[in-house]
C-alpha cells in the first residue's frame, strides 16, 4: 500500500476535504475574474490573482467583492440621465448611418483623386462606426456577442426581438 493510501485509509475524509477546498479556489478565483472582467492585466497580475486565489480564498473573495462595489460605485457616478443616454444613442445612429452612407467621401478631393475613390481617413469609416455600434451597445448593457445582433442593428432596421 503506497504512503497516499494508507494516509486516506487512516483518515478516509482528507481527500474529499481537498477536493471541497479546490472548488473553495476555483470559486474564488471565478469571483475575482468576474470582477476583473474587462480590466486589461499584466502577467504579474494574474500571477498575483493565482497566487492569491490559492493561498488565501477568504481574501480573494473579499477583494473581488471590493472591486465589484468600486466598480458598480463608478457606474452610479458616471450614469448618464434616460434622456441624455437618448441623445448620445440617437448620436451614434447619426454617426453610424453617416459613416457608412458613402456621404463623408462624396464631397473629399482626395477620395476624388484616388483610384480606389477613398481617402486613408474615409478608408476608416466601416471601422469607425462598427466602434460607435459597439459603444451603443455598452451604453444600453446589451451584449452583441451574446446574440450575434447589434442593439444598434435592431434599432435601424426596425426589427425586434
């Protein structure tokens, strides 16, 4: 009978007790990712958040709970009104239908004078208004990624869900 054997043959609870406090781990570590979610981190950082999350799950879970407090007290501070938050989306619509209704370009002399009939800056619009999509997006608190479908794409062609 090898050592690790005979060690849970003497106290048959050990090795499910390690089990439960891997779980304890991976809990606090999903907790500190889900509060971190978005926030670019360093190598250092994650070997820190590792670290932590192994050794001392109670502080691990209590730092994630500071964090997402700090993070949803900004958002509180940062809101922006209904109608304000109205305005900036019918923005964005604005500057997404303008960036890709070909209108920027039609009146650019060096979009006229390049063989392929845009500018370096209007080569950029489909870019810039898939950025002010997903702003909107972020704005509303919908997710794009979750369904495939921009908010801002249901909102110009008039179909819902």
């Amino acid at each position: 009978m090898t050592d690790l054997a005979q060690q849970q043959a003497v106290r048959p609870g050990r090795a499910t007790a390690n089990r439960a406090g891997d779980s304890g781990r991976a809990a606090a570590r999903a907790e500190l990712n889900a509060a971190l979610h978005g926030v670019e981190l360093t190598a250092t950082d994650r070997r820190f958040l590792a670290r932590l999350s192994h050794w001392d799950k109670r502080t691990a879970t209590t730092v994630a709970s500071l964090v997402t407090r700090a993070r949803q007290r900004g958002r509180r501070e940062a809101a922006f009104t209904e109608r304000q938050l109205d305005i900036i989306l019918a923005a964005l619509i604005d500057a997404i239908e303008y960036r890709t209704s070909g209108a920027a370009p039609a009146g650019c002399w060096d979009c006229a004078s390049r063989a392929s009939g845009l500018c370096a800056e209007h080569g950029r619009d489909a870019d810039r208004a898939r950025r002010f999509a997903e702003l909107a997006d972020v704005l509303c608190g919908h997710n794009a990624g979750e369904t495939g479908v921009s908010l801002v794409e249901l909102m110009c062609c008039g179909t819902e869900d």
